[in-house]
C-alpha cells in the first residue's frame, strides 16, 4: 500500500542519521537539507543532540509523531523501531535502506517478514529493506548521488535494484532526462515493482503526468498486476521502458543471488511486454535512450530527415532506422531547390539533408522550416557536433527552440561529448534532452514506433467448458491417453484426422480396410512414438500392415496400435506451455521434425487475442513454406489462426494443463487436421 505519508509527508525522521555524510545515513539526511525539504526533520542517534544542524533524538521512543522514517540503522535493529514508530508515532511510511534481511539470511528473511506485519497491520507503506530509497516531488528520500532534476512533467523510475537505479540515474542525466518520482523496491516486502506502478496508475492524470515510466524488474511477482496497471497507463497515454534482467540462464541465478528473487521464464515475459505496450530494453543505455525519445512527441507516421552536417553519422542513422522498418524518404522538388538555394554549394537535400561542416545556425532554421511545412516527413533528427573550431550555443539554441515551436518531433543528437560539452550543458539546463549517439537514437525510435499495439481483446472461441472439466476433473497428473487427448481436441473443436485403436491383428486388418488404405499405425503407449521405431507410414497393403503390426508389438510399452488414414499436408504445430503466475504461453511453428530441428517457433500468453495469433504466424521464419511457395499449397491461415486460438481457449478451461502439443497438424488451403497431440496435466 502507497500512504500519501509516502508520498509528501510532512515529516520526516532519519532513524541512523549521522554527521557522516559518507554513511547512508548521514548521505540521506543531507539530500534531505539540500534539495530543501519543506517539512520537519527529524534525526534519531543515540551519541547526538543535534546532526547537520537537526535535533537528533537519542531514544527513539522521544520523538515527537511523525509521518514517515528513513531507517539507516543495523538490520537487527530495524524491527524494535518499526514497532516503535508504527504503534506509538503514528508513523504511516517507512523506508529501509539497510541490508541483511532476506537477501542475506534466513533470519534476516524472517526480521523482514515480521516488519512487513507490522506495516501491513498498521496501515504503513514499506519501501525495501535493501534499497536506496524514494523520491518524489516533495522529499528526496535517498542516499545516493547524483539526485536528477526532479520535474512533474520527468520519468518516473521504479526500480528493482538499488544499486542499478543509481547507473540509470547517471546515463539518464546524460541524456538531460528529468524525473517526477523514483522508486527503489528492494527487497520488496511490501511495496513491489507492481505496487509503485499500480500507484503511477491511479494517479495518473493524462497530459499532466509523467508520461515516460522506466522499469528495471528483476523478478515479476504478479504478472496479472504489472500488466493490468502498465496496460491501463498506456490506454492513458504513458509509455512504458522496461529492462526485465536475467534473461539467460546465468543471468537468471545472478539475480536469485542478488535480491533473493527468483527469476521468471523469459519467453513468458517477452509476451507479457507485448501484450501490454511494454518496449522492453535490454541496456541502461537502451532503456535511457527509449526513454528519453519516448519524452518527445510520438511522430504521425514512419517517414524521419536526417539532418547534419557530417556524412558519416547519417549514413549509420539511415541504416539503422531503414532495416527497421523506417522510411528515410528522398526529397526533391521546387521546395527542395529553394532550400538548396539557401544553403552552402556542395550541400545536400536529398535526405540525408547535409549542410556541411560550416552550415550555419540560420541555415538549419530554414531546413528545419522547409521539413515541418514544405516536405512529407514526420519527424527529423539533428545530428550537430563541433570540430572544435568553434562554439556552437547559437546552433543549439535555434534547435531547442525549434523543439518547443515545432509540431513535428526534432531529436537532436549532440554528439561532441568532449568539444561541446558546456553547450550541450546550457542545452540541458534549459530543459532540453538530446543524444550522443545517433545509432542509439535511430534504434530507440524504431524500437518505439514498431511496438506492438497493447492487446484488450480477451474472447477466445468457444469450446464445450464443460467436458473439457469433466475429462480433466476425472484424470490422474501425467500425459493423458490417447483416448482423453481426443476428447479434449474434440471438446475444444479442434478437428483431427479420423483414427481406430487396434490390439489384434485382425483388428488392426479390419480398421485398415474400413479407413482405407494407404494408412499409417503408430503404437501406442511409449510419449515420442517416431523415436522407439512406433510410427510406420504409407501403409498400402494388409502384408505390411501384419509385419508392422507384429514389429509394434514388439515395442517395450506397446499397448496396442492406432490406424489413421495417411495424409498429405504441410506440418505445422500448436503447443501450451504453462509458465505459473504467467499463465500459459501458447506457441506454433512449422511441425514435424522441424520444430526441434529450427526452433522456429512463436509464442503469446493465454488468452491470446486474433490479432496475436496472426502476429504469431507472421513472425515465423518458415512463414513462406508456410503460406506456400514455387506453386505449393500453403496452410489455410483463418485456420491456423483459430486452432491457435483453440488451443489458448483449452487451457483456460484447463489450467492444470502443464505441456500440450499438438504436433504435427496437417494443414493445407481447405482444412488443418491435427493427427498427432500430447498433453500432460499437473493439478496443484
Ligand atoms: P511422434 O511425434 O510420437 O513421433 P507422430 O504421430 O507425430 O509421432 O508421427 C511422426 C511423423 O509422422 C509426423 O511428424 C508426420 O510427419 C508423420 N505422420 C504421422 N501421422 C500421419 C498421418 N496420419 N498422415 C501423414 N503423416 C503422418
Ligand atoms: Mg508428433
């Protein structure tokens, strides 16, 4: 829970507070003092009377009541004064940044627990343990240096990581990033990654807040929660960056050595940020690049100018925003020679539009002039450094006050981090925000423009809910028989090929002849039939069909054979794989061996929308065999699109389904027939 004692208390204690500044608590107190707190503070230290110039209280239990205590002070001791503050101060937020609790111990696990009882029982926010801590508009409630421009209209940061917040903070000031309200969750005993964000919802108040929020997550406990409020933030008009580290494998234990947290499936997290808008980056420079051109106005359409007055740097921009998808339109014209006209000879406007290395401020005006009014583009980028001829004030001038004047977006990458170092100062005091790195940028913006749309469509086709329960209700944890994972694809409307058990020969003969030869038979019994010898294909005459017959039943675990008619299709799979509090992700790609072989396969968390379905099979690298190619028959994609679908739609039925495949469908521009499928059940 977020208290507006959290938020803008009236009064503050530094329990620890010391007049060592190199000490969290000395370091707190003073950012305290010098970014002008307006209300009271308080310090507890039991050798003082006065700490920086604040009464200091040597017993805790002496302090007058107080809205909210930044606790630097032992791990063993934060307990006795949580109790203390919460019962008898009437204190409604409480910050810990010390360590040594659940990241460090089991009895530090259990210190933690029992504060988190306290707070919640008394209605109190608790930030960490083990975290830097809070700043919002009204304190700043931190240890750490630098402390950013804090601006309503700046990003709002929610952190993980502590001691990532503070690197963020610095890249992120490079760029001239301001913030509105940083969190720091720590060891999250409380408030979490999805608390803050939740909180960031709630009040968010369109065209007035922040509208830029970076995420740097290092483990997701309520996926339902963090897309909920990121979703309805976006719907609000936010945009959302997003660093969800621990994507490896060795990532993955480096963070459940850090916080104590475990890491989520990657593949899960990927489709959550999908659904929801999320961009997800994978740097602190990546995450502060997006962020900082997610702070301009969002272009109407995909065409950039690049303008500068050095080749190379366009050229890298060109190929950067270009292979992603970005048009870099040619332009030419009336209007194009009339700005020609106004420009050094030699210069270009073609697009790349360079005016050399001795264009002046004024030129720039007129091209940024002729771009906003006279040529097609959407948006332009500046990039404008300094040989060190020079000081370049007037240019950088001209381009923050065209940013402001401007109806199209202006990123000005301002590369001469050495030479132009004071002007790109003056530039950012002023409030502007810019680039040094102009491949950065390009990669940000596609990033950007190319997320997907937050998904809110949750209807799935229907399937017989009700039988789906009673099959799954009535079966045991493990893979379903054969006879069960029929009736579910049946139940879920999911056509598959026509088949007849068999356990005899003569049974085995007369389910050939009724099907229809040729045929295929597969044993039952053993999970990969393919892998024990179990699948015998093309079966045309009733002499082979009795040697296959005699050979499957030979197979250790055989308990009888299946006949189905043998098909001609392309391959393609549909697969359920249930990633806990994520839900299920759902995934396909093209069947048959090739799954293993190419790992080409897409993936969408359950429910998944139409739209996501057909995002799913358009991603594929197989996508051409698949849609058909050189005259063969392709796969009916309505189709693929609704088995997919159906798929997601079982699995909501069927939560305990913990795998399913169905591999491979045989699809070609008429029907899709699944012929083989798996699915194993894993009730709680
Ligand atoms: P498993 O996956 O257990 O090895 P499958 O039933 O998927 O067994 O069969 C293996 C392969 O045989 C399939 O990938 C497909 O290429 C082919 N196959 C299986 N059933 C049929 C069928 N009815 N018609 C045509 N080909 C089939
Ligand atoms: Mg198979």
């Amino acid at each position: 829970m977020i208290t507006k004692q959290l938020i803008a208390p009236k009064s503050i204690v530094v329990v620890g507070g010391s007049d060592d500044t190199h000490k969290p608590g000395g370091a707190t107190l003073k950012n305290l003092i010098n970014t002008n707190y307006a209300g009271e503070i308080y310090v507890v230290n039991p050798k003082c009377d006065t700490v920086q110039g604040v009464p200091s209280y040597r017993d805790i239990n002496d302090l007058p009541s107080v809205d909210c205590a930044i606790l630097a002070i032992p791990a063993k001791m934060c307990l006795q004064a949580v109790e203390t503050l919460c019962n008898k101060k009437a204190c409604k937020a409480i910050i810990i940044l010390s360590a040594g609790f659940k990241e460090d111990s089991k009895e530090g696990a259990e210190l933690e627990r029992k504060i988190a009882e306290i707070c919640n029982s008394t209605g109190t926010s608790l930030i960490g343990p083990n975290c830097v801590g809070v700043i919002t508009q009204n304190y700043t409630g931190v240890f750490i240096q630098p402390i950013p421009k804090i601006n309503p209209k700046g990003a709002t940061l929610i952190s993980g990581s502590g001691a990532t917040i503070v690197f963020i903070l610095e890249a992120a000031m490079q760029l001239g990033l301001h913030f509105s309200q940083v969190f720091s969750v720590g060891n999250c005993a409380q408030i979490g990654v999805e608390d803050a964000l939740q909180y960031t919802d709630e009040n968010y108040v369109p065209g007035e807040s922040s509208p830029v929020i970076m995420l740097y997550i290092e483990s997701i406990s309520d996926p339902e929660k963090l897309a909920r409020h990121a979703g309805s933030l976006i719907q609000k008009g936010a945009r959302i960056a997003a660093i969800k580290a621990g994507y490896s494998e060795a990532g993955s234990r480096a963070a459940s050595s850090h916080t104590g947290a475990l890491a989520s499936p990657d593949k899960a997290v990927d489709a959550l940020f999908r659904k929801t808008g999320i961009v997800r980056c994978y740097s602190r420079t990546e995450l502060v690049t997006v962020a900082a051109a997610m702070m301009y106005p969002e272009p109407k359409g995909r065409k950039i100018a690049i303008i500068t007055h050095a080749g190379g740097p366009a050229v890298m921009q060109t190929d950067v925003l270009s292979s992603n998808g970005i048009e870099i339109p040619h332009i030419s014209g009336g209007k194009a020679d009339e700005l020609l006209g106004k420009l050094y000879l030699g210069s270009s406007v073609a697009n790349p539009i360079d005016f050399l290395a001795t264009g002046t401020a004024e030129q720039l005006g007129y091209i940024l002039d002729a771009c906003e009014n006279d040529f097609d583009v959407d948006a332009m980028t500046i990039i404008f450094g300094n040989p060190g001829l020079s000081t370049v004030y007037d240019v950088y001038d001209l381009i923050y006050n065209k940013i402001q004047s401007s109806k199209k977006p202006i990123y000005p990458v301002l590369p001469s981090i050495v030479n132009a170092r004071d002007e790109i100062a003056a530039f950012q005091e002023k409030g502007g925000i810019s680039f040094p790195d102009e491949v950065a940028l390009g990669s940000a913006i596609a990033k950007i423009m190319n997320r997907p749309e937050p998904i809110t469509d949750r209807t799935l086709p229907p399937v017989d809910k009700k039988l789906i329960r009673e099959i799954i209700d009535s079966s045991e944890n493990g893979y379903l028989a054969t006879e069960k994972v029929a009736a579910l694809l049946d139940a879920s409307g999911i056509n598959r090929t026509r088949e007849m058990k068999a356990s005899t020969q003569e049974d085995a003969l007369k389910a050939a002849r009724e099907i229809g030869y040729p045929v295929v038979m597969k044993v039952i019994g053993p999970v990969h039939k393919s892998d024990v010898g179990g699948v015998s294909l093309n079966i045309s005459d009733d002499n082979v069909l009795l040697t296959e017959f005699d050979r499957m039943d030979k197979i250790s675990g055989a308990k009888g054979v299946l006949i189905q008619p043998m098909l001609t299709g392309t391959e393609i799979f549909v697969g359920a794989k249930r990633e806990n509090k994520f839900g299920h992700l759902i995934l396909c790609g093209l069947g048959g061996i090739y799954v293993e072989a190419l790992k080409d396969i897409s993936h969408s968390l359950s429910p998944v929308s139409r739209t996501e379905a057909d995002e799913m099979i358009r991603s594929l690298k197989s996508i051409k065999l698949i849609e058909g190619t050189r005259g063969k028959e392709g796969v009916n994609m309505v189709m693929f699109n609704e088995v997919i679908r159906r798929v997601s739609a079982l699995c909501e039925a069927a939560p305990e389904i913990f795998e399913m495949d169905i591999n491979p469908l045989l699809g070609n521009a008429r029907n899709i027939i699944a012929v083989d499928a798996r699915i194993r059940i894993e009730k709680d």
